[in-house]
C-alpha cells in the first residue's frame, strides 16, 4: 500500500469494525431496554453526553502527546504515505484510532454489561410451620 493517504486507508478496517459493532451495541441496548420494561431511549442522555466529554478529552491529549513525539523525532511519519492535512506536526491519520476508541469501547461496554434486563428472582416460598 503506497501513496498518499496510504495511512488513512489502514484506518478503514477498523472503522467498518466498530460501525458494526456499534449497531449491534445499539441493537443489544434497545432490546435490553425493552426486556426490562423501559423505552429504549432512556437513559441515552446520559451516556452520549458522557461518551462526548470523555471523546473530547481522548482527543485532546492524543493532539497533544502525538504533537510531542513527533516534534522529539520519537515517531515519525513517511511525508509520501499521509494525505497532507496536519494538525501541529501530526498527520490527521493519526486521530482515527482514538476517533474508533471513541466509538467502540462504550460499544464493547454495552455488549460486555451483564447488569442488564434480567428476570426478577422468584421468591423463595416461607418454610412451613408446623400445627401441633
């Protein structure tokens, strides 16, 4: 795989992975719901707005570590296999996997939950007493 952009397409593989993995998450989470007598949509506020602040700062601080190692030399990147498009000294390339991260941990998290709609226990029946 050469040419410009050859790192960017080494990032599709895992985007089409967590697209589908995302949507079964989803799937999994709206019959979960529903199984426990909930509309599917409660308490998605929630969880965007915290995978939101948690997506930004994963952000940040890869723009900012990734700057670091680039300009100490520890990493660097072949000028002819990125698209050109930089933010600081990082190839915008380098965001995809931290951009995937975003999606597909809260999705594994979904998946993995073993917390969810589960059966009520059934009572256990009151031992006899005994009517001598």
């Amino acid at each position: 795989m050469n040419g410009p952009g050859a790192y960017g397409l080494l990032a599709l593989p895992f985007f089409g992975i967590t697209a589908v993995v995302a949507v079964v998450a989803g799937v999994v989470a709206a019959r979960r719901a529903r199984a426990a007598g909930r509309r599917p949509a409660a308490g998605r506020r929630v969880a965007v707005l915290t995978s939101v602040i948690a997506g930004i700062a994963l952000l940040v601080m890869t723009i900012v570590f990734d700057n670091v190692i680039v300009t100490l030399r520890i990493v660097a990147y072949d000028p002819s296999l990125i698209s050109g498009a930089k933010i600081g000294a990082i190839p915008v390339e380098d965001l995809a996997y931290a951009m995937s991260a975003i999606v597909l941990l809260p999705s594994l998290w979904v998946l993995f939950d073993r917390t969810g709609a589960r059966p009520a226990p059934e009572p256990t029946p009151a031992p006899a007493e005994d009517t001598k």
